[in-house]
C-alpha cells in the first residue's frame, strides 16, 4: 500500500489541502465528525500570509490607542498578571462551506472550502478583558482592534492580518488571549505564541500571532474588516462592489452539516447511520436538528451525541458545536439526505444556497444536502 505523504505543521495525513502557500486546510468530515474536541492534527488552518514564527522570549504585546495606559507585555508578564482559564469553543471561518455557493455562480480567487472549515478546541489563556481592564479603557471607545504579526501583501502594501470586535464583546469573559490549545503550547501554524480567541464570531476576529491591541472609537480600518469580511447582496460583484458599504460580519449564524455518510457514497439498502455537526452563533446554542431523506418533504430529529462535553446541560454549549447522529432505512436509488439546525433563539436555515449567494462567498448556512446511491 502507498504510504501517506505527511502533511505540513503536523496535520492528519488525510488532511484536505485547499491550498499549500499560504497553508489553508481542513480535515475530511468523516474524520472530523468522530470527536467532539477537533484534535489538533484535524483543526482546520486559515492563513492569509506565510505563517510567522515568533520568538517566544523576545515577544511583546502592546495595548494602545484609547487604552488609559500603554502597556507592553511579555508572555511572562500576561501569565504572572491575569488569571489563567480556559474555554471550549468552535472557531469557524466565515467561508466554510463556500463550495456550495459556487455550485450557483463562480467566485474567483476565494477558498473552495467544503464544510471541514471549522473545529472545536479547548483554548487556554487569560481574559482578554483583564488585560483591558489593567490598561484602562478611555471615554468613547467602541471597538477593540488586533493586529497579527503575519505580514499580508495587498494592494502594494505589507500589513499585518487585522480586525476588531465591538468593546461590548472585547469585555465578554469568553473572549480569550489564548497561549494553549486542546492542553498544549498553542502550535505555529494556529497562531503561536499568543492568539485572540473570540467565540461566537466569524474566526476571522479571532486573530492569530496578535502583537497589538488597539482601544478605539471606530471599527477597525484593516483590509480584513473594512473589504474582505463583508457581506454584500447577490447583485453587487468584485467589479461593482461600493466598500463602504456592506454587512461587516461579525456573529456566526445557525448551521449544520452532514459528516457521514460523505457525498456520493455508494451504500446497501437497509438502516444507514446519519451524523454531523451543528454550530450557533453569537452564544445561541444548537436545539435542534432534523433530518431528511426525501429532500425535505418529511423530517425527522437527529439525536445529541451524549457526552458530557456535548450535553448542553452539563456545559457552557453556548460557544461549541453539537455533534448529532440519527438512524433511516434507505431504499434503493438515488437519496438527497439533507440536516438542517435550529438554535435557541429559534432561528433555522435557508432551504437553498442560491437564495443568500453573494460575491465574497460567505456565511452559507444553507440546508446541506449529500446525495448517496444505495443498491
Ligand atoms: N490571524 C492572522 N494573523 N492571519 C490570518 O490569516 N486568519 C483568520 C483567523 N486569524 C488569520 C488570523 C481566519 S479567516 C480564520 S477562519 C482563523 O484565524 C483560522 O484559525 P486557525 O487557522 O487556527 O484554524
């Protein structure tokens, strides 16, 4: 048998590689369904730029802006000082599952992502609000902007991967400066030494390798919050598109997918086991998920997996997925399975990916759907 080739940073030898330079990856979903804590082999990478290394010793971060106090941190410093905790959140990227809003018009130059650009982990770190809460927040600030030391090169200019969070959720007690992850020394390639974790939101806020922080009365002015990360309606295009306008993400909304069986399975009739993943944005919680298996015309609720970390009773559900599965008889032919979540707030999904299409290819929460042929 041919042996796997290894993956770059450690990853899974099946890992789905989107794209090598820069490193964007995923895990298949049969693999990433399996357990509700992403191992960090499986977890998903998103880089804009190659990934930095920083040295840990010489690293500093700074607060500034309308912060009462500059401070100047060391990683020393930010463990001596705050509080250590930690936090099981799901970080996902605005684009996962792109490849189904694709499927309805081409998007250039964005990631073909499948429905892998996600994982949960257990983020270790201090509250980004005591290190804001040290630094003094001045009178009129809104927003919390965080520069990464990755180095971007757009528009003929060399910057730091950037965004911002409004000042409500930057005091939040979720949002994390994270140093470990899953109980390890944060890796490279997910943001080493130091990484803000912001659950709840799209991953793009949750910015990797973060050297600044910024207290100030605007949203952030970084090519990653004010053009990229934007949501416009489905007739405004790249040539067309008006930058000061548009939806700047920020919450993650309701949405579920399919991890097995995986698209275009080939499977006997009889019992055929269905399982995925759900995930709420904004600290709603996953309530529901319904299964199909005639393309919508009758449902049927999937189960939770029980576990303690998966119960919603037993745990702070608000900032992680929810792993389900569910039991059909499939007949012979051709099947559309299709899952779809509801969360606490009682929101669900569009029926069809067409129906919210826009041009960046963000945020599709459309019903999944995974044909299978059974015989
Ligand atoms: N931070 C920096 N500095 N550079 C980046 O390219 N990508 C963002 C965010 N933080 C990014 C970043 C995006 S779009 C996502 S979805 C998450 O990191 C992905 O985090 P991960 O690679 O650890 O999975």
């Amino acid at each position: 048998m041919k042996k796997a080739e290894a993956q770059p940073f450690d990853k899974h030898a099946r890992t789905i590689v989107r794209e090598r330079e820069p490193f964007n990856s995923g895990a298949p979903l049969d693999l990433l369904g399996e357990r509700f804590i992403t191992p960090i082999e499986l977890f998903y990478v998103r880089n804009h730029a190659p990934v930095p290394r920083i040295d840990e010793q010489s690293f500093r971060l700074k607060i500034d802006g309308m912060a009462k106090r500059t401070l100047d941190l060391s990683l020393e410093d930010l463990r001596a000082k705050y509080t250590k905790h930690e936090v099981t959140a799901t970080l996902q990227c605005a684009g996962n599952r792109r490849d189904d809003l694709i499927s309805v018009r081409e998007i250039p130059g964005e990631v073909k992502w499948g429905a892998e650009a996600l994982g949960t982990a257990t983020w270790g770190g201090v509250r980004l609000r005591d290190a804001l809460e040290s630094a003094g927040v001045g009178e009129g600030a809104a927003h919390v902007e965080f520069i990464g030391g990755d180095e971007v090169e757009k528009q003929g200019k060399t910057f730091g991967f950037g965004g911002s969070i409004p000042l409500s959720k930057a005091l939040s007690e979720e949002v994390l400066l994270a140093f470990e992850m899953n109980g390890r020394a944060l890796p490279d390639v997910h943001g080493a030494p130091l990484r803000v974790v912001v659950p709840g939101y799209l991953g793009a806020r949750s910015v990797k390798w973060v050297r600044k922080i910024s207290v100030q009365r605007e949203a952030s002015t970084n090519y990653y919050q004010a053009h990229a990360y934007k949501i416009f309606p489905p007739h405004i295009t790249a040539e067309n598109a008006d930058w000061t306008t548009g939806l700047m993400l920020g919450e993650m909304s309701v949405n579920a997918a399919i991890c097995a069986p995986e698209a275009g399975a080939n499977m006997p009739e009889g019992k055929c086991a269905i399982s995925g993943y759900a995930t709420a944005g904004g600290g709603r919680s996953v309530e529901r998920v319904d299964v199909s298996i005639d393309g919508g015309a009758s449902w049927v609720e999937a189960e939770f997996v029980r576990s303690e970390e998966n119960d919603a009773s037993s745990n702070d559900a608000r900032w992680a997925w929810r792993l389900w599965t569910c039991e059909a008889e499939l007949s012979k032919g051709t099947h559309t399975v299709i899952a779809r979540a509801f969360d606490s707030a009682a929101n669900t999904q569009p029926e069809s990916a067409a129906s919210i299409w826009n041009f960046k290819g963000y945020m599709n929460n459309a019903w999944h759907r995974v044909e299978v042929d059974v015989n």
